[in-house]
C-alpha cells in the first residue's frame, strides 16, 4: 500500500457504494445515475481495482440470488 493511499475496506452491499441497478437492469450511481466509474480516484490504480473487485463480488452474489428467486434455479456447490 502506498503511503497516501486510502484503506482497502470497501463497502460490502451495493447501497454502500451507492450503487443500484435500474428497471433496465443497468448498474447507475443512486444519487447521479451515472454508469459504474472505474477510475473513482485518479492515481490509484491499485485502490480502483480493489474498489472494483469487491463491487464485483457484490453483484456475484446480487446475480446468485436473482436466478435462486426469479428463476427458481438451486445453487449447489460441488
């Protein structure tokens, strides 16, 4: 970790990132609607890409349970 970079604790639900996803299914900022921005803090590129990773675990996890309830599908782990 860089000297001035910021922590590595990211939220761990999509409203934390204060992110949702609209009746088209498209991932928007709640407050901007603006599409997802990798580049949130110019010059860290490691921190985006950590940001990144675990907004990405979020929607796994979103997308799992969306084919569990609307699609009546089971997840078994193997």
């Amino acid at each position: 970790m860089k000297k001035d970079e910021p922590p590595l604790d990211f939220p761990d639900t999509l409203e934390g990132f204060e992110y949702a996803f609209n009746e088209k299914g498209q991932l928007r900022h709640i407050k901007t609607g603006e599409p997802f921005v990798f580049n949130y803090r110019e010059d860290l590129h490691r921190w985006n890409q950590k940001r990144y990773e675990a907004l990405g675990e979020i929607i796994t996890k979103y997308v799992y349970e969306l084919l569990e309830k609307d699609c009546n599908l089971q997840k078994i782990s193997i």
